[in-house]
C-alpha cells in the first residue's frame, strides 16, 4: 500500500499532522509548560520507534561518520523541538510557521545563486519582517526562539536528506536480510534527541504520570507531532525530487495559520495574513540545488 501511494499523499499527511500536533501541545501547556510538553513530544516518538523499528540494530553495520550524522540529527530534533515549543508559548502558531521556513528559503538561495532565488529570499524576508513588526516588542524571546528553530529546521532538512538516500543494507547470514531505511535511521536519531532533552524537560513533564488524561495527551501529542509527520517526511524525501518536496514546503505555513484558526482559535490580522502570504510565495518561488546522484548502498 505504501509502495503504491502517491509520494505527494505523504507529504500532505505531513503537512496536516505537522501543525496539528503541535496545536494540540498548546493546549497543554498550561498542565505541563513548553519543556514538559517538548519532552512527551521526542520520548513518545523514541518509544514508538523503537518497539517498531528497533534502530539500535544501525550500530553494527554503520560507520563512525554515519553514526555521528545519526548522532546530530537527534540533537537537532530535540534542540528544534526545545525552542519550537518555547516559541509556541509566546507567538502564534502560523507566525513561528512562517519563520521556521526562512531558513528553507535561505539555503536554497545561499546553495544555488540565481536571480530566482534572490527573489524568493526577498519575499520570504519581507514577509517574516511583516510578522515580526506586530509582536516584536512584546514578545522578543519568542522571535529569539523561534529564528533558533529556523536554524534548527534547516539542520534537520540538511541532514534528513543524507539519510533519507542512504540505506544500509544488512548482509545475510545467522540473521535475516534487513534493509535499514531512512526511517530506520530516523528511529536512531529520535533515541539520541529523548536522551539530549530529558535533563531538560523530565521534571515538568512527570505531572503527567499521575494524570491520566495528561498522559494520554502528552502521548498523543508525541504520535500526530513527530511520529506521523517524521515518517511521512522521510516516505517523500525518498521519493519526491528535491526541488519538489521544496515546492510544497510552501503548504506548511498556510497549514500553520489553518491549524491555528482552527484550533487554537488564533485569529490571523490582514498584516498577518501579508506576512504569510509572502513567505509562501517565497518558498513557492524558490529551487533548490539539484539532487546529486543516488549513493550507492552501504553496509559498513
């Protein structure tokens, strides 16, 4: 069924779930704070991930630059989470969406210098500048926070990517053939990022252990916010040019804005609305680097 899907149907799963957990993680912030919540969010996904996937399996057929790739990614997803959810709790959900995708933006532009390019990093620009001129003054760390998870998200499509068009294959031999797939991978990372932000967010996070609705939510949080959208993100890397999976980038900051008016009931003003719009003709307008050629399959 997977194999059959439209590689676009993965990436509007993505989309949808993307912004729709964390709207949920708003809400429950007032029981658990931003880090509680951060932390139900990455040790939900490590948890699912590892009963499904096992990734400790990667170890012994990586090398020592394929584990430090692994190693970096889980400390960007729960660095980018960390600030993600900080932001949240200063800002509108679509006004962090429409940052997060600056970074996008830039790299495109920085990557391949055309006039094209120039163009979409000016609108994306203006528009950011758009949003920020409303709240600036009086909600500066958010904008500290959020511009942190721009940088973060950049990171993350960097090295999602790399892994997403390397596949380890396990030899045969006295256990079966498996082949370790980007998601895999994924499953490694998100190991890493629950051990890097437990210092951080374990002692707010633990209120939920006595409250079952809490607990429930804290985990259904983790499932629509990093479990679904990971997986989906990684399904259409995989599949989708690079250039077209950052074409419909431009979709995740009008699903920001729509998953905030609907849930959060986060009313965008016409400068709001501005502002997104130009992002979203930024990211639309911009290309990215072409795609170089497929690695060959590792098994080190």
């Amino acid at each position: 069924m997977v194999a059959t899907a439209p590689p676009t149907s993965f990436f509007l799963t993505s989309a949808v779930f993307h912004y729709l957990g964390p709207s949920l993680a708003v809400l429950l912030f007032a029981a658990l704070g931003p880090l509680g919540t951060a932390w139900w969010r990455i040790a939900t996904a490590a948890v699912v991930f590892a009963l499904w996937r096992r990734p400790w399996r990667l170890l012994r057929r990586m090398k020592a630059q394929q584990r430090a790739v692994l190693l970096a990614l889980g400390v960007v997803l729960a660095g980018m989470n960390l600030v993600f959810y900080l932001a949240l709790a200063e800002l509108p959900l679509a006004t962090v969406g429409a940052i997060e995708f600056l970074g996008t933006v830039a790299l495109a532009a920085f990557g391949t210098r055309t006039r094209r390019n120039l163009l979409a990093l000016l609108l994306a620009v203006a528009g950011v500048v758009a949003l920020t001129e409303l709240r600036l003054a009086n909600a500066p760390w958010g904008f500290v926070f959020a511009f942190a998870n721009c940088a973060g998200f950049m990171l993350y499509v960097i090295l999602g990517h790399r892994i997403a068009n390397t596949r380890l294959s396990q030899p045969t031999g006295t256990e079966p053939s498996v082949d370790m797939s980007g998601i895999d991978q994924l499953g490694a990372a998100m190991l890493v990022a629950a051990v890097v932000i437990t210092p951080f967010g374990i002692a707010d996070a633990s209120a939920a252990f006595t409250h079952p609705l809490w607990l429930v939510w804290g985990i259904g949080v983790g499932i629509c916010s990093s479990v679904i959208p990971y997986i989906t993100d990684q399904l259409a890397m995989a599949r989708l040019p690079r250039a077209t999976f950052a074409l419909m980038l431009a979709l995740l900051p009008a699903a920001a804005a729509l998953m905030g008016l609907l849930i959060l009931a986060q009313v965008p003003t016409w400068q709001d609305l501005i502002g997104i719009g130009l992002v979203i003709a930024g990211v639309a307008v911009h290309r990215d680097q072409p795609k170089p050629p497929a690695a060959p399959t590792t098994s080190g």
